[in-house]
C-alpha cells in the first residue's frame, strides 16, 4: 500500500506515485485484481457504505478508508443545494432527484482506478445499478438496522441537514440488498471499529479470489 494517505472526505481519488496524475480507465469488468502501479500498490477495490439515514455509514466509511490505504467520498456532499433544501423543508428526494447526484458519485468512483470509498444511501436496485455501470466488480456494504434504531440516530445527531421526519421515507424506499452479488450485511449498531474490521476483512477475501458472501 501507498504510504500517503488521502484526505478524509476527499471528492477525488488520491494519486499514486508522486507527480503522477491518475488514469481515468476503468478496471475491466469481472477483473478481481487491476494491474500494480508500482512496488507496494495495492488491487483495485471500489466499495460503497450503504444503507438508511442514521445507520452508520459515515463512521464505517472513515475507518474503512483508513484501513484500506483510499479515498474517502462522502456522498452527502454531492447533493445539490435544491435537493439539500428540500430535505431540510421535510420533503423526501424523489428518483429525478436523486438523478444527477448518482451521476455525480459514479464519475467519482469512476476517476478512481485503484480504489475508493464512497458513502451512498443506495436505496433502492436501480441506484446501486447506476454507480455499478461506473465500476463493474463494486462491493457494497450494508449496515443494517430497525427504523426505530435510525430515527433514534437522527434525532440525537446535530449540525445535519436531514431531518427524523424523512426517516420513515428512507425504509419505504429501501429494496434490500442482500440478495444482490458482492454485498455483505452488518448489524449497523455494531461498533465501528467493529464493522470496518469485517469489512476490510471480506474485501481482502474477495480481492485474493475468495467467494463473495453476504
């Protein structure tokens, strides 16, 4: 692994070798390993935290990133300022909405050959859909949890945009995951610390060819 670590948070993905500016090719679909950037350079590995408001995924995803050696990319900063009014007004995102932001986070993960961690409610099929266009061999991580566990969350939490009232909005939209290929499933009311271990721990099982399980 690179020994320079990425900003937390960063919106690109960091480069590798100094002065060298980073490739926008993508790794080929199905591929299990990219192809080393010099001694030391770790595989590709693309993952996104997923899951309802209050569940965890920005805690998981700092530490995941660090463990990893990669960027981080926070979902949430990629909504635009309407979007961000309307959840503030109380008003659930609809899919024309969430349109331009999955966009977005997919040229994210795209811009990013060896690797990212992105952060992303990824509620329903059709957005995990979106941003697997942009990286075929996506993992993703669920953190699971009760409703009433995520407004607790949200209701506690200060300084965020995203009120409890649209709690019971996220679980509406939700389709769960678990079904779908290279996602594994946490009990997101499980330490953090906790968390990113087993998922840095499947994530190496994958890349050294092991079977995905959820």
């Amino acid at each position: 692994m690179s020994a320079a670590r990425p900003p937390e948070g960063a919106r690109t993905a960091a480069r590798q070798g100094e002065g060298t500016p980073m490739s926008a090719a993508r790794p080929p679909e199905g591929a299990r390993t990219a192809a080393r950037q010099g001694e030391g350079t770790p595989a590709s590995r693309h993952v996104v935290v997923m899951g309802v408001a209050g569940c965890g995924k920005s805690a998981l995803g700092r530490r995941l990133a660090r463990r990893l050696g990669l960027p981080l990319i926070e979902g949430d900063d990629f909504h635009s300022p309407s979007s961000i009014r309307k959840m503030r007004l109380g008003v659930p995102l609809a899919d024309e909405d969430r349109a331009g932001w999955l966009h977005a986070l997919a040229g994210q993960l795209a811009a990013a050959p060896l690797g990212a961690v992105l952060t992303c409610s990824a509620l329903k099929a059709g957005y995990r859909e979106v941003l697997r266009q942009a990286v075929p061999d996506l993992r993703f991580v669920y953190l699971a949890m009760s409703q009433a566990q995520a407004l607790r969350r949200v209701t506690q939490r200060s300084g965020h945009f995203y009120p409890p009232s649209l709690v019971a909005s996220q679980f509406e939209a939700l389709q769960d995951p678990s079904a779908e290929a290279g996602v594994l499933v946490l009990d997101g009311s499980a330490a953090p610390d906790v968390l990113a271990r087993r998922a840095g721990d499947w994530l190496a099982g994958a890349a050294a060819g092991d079977t995905l399980a959820a």
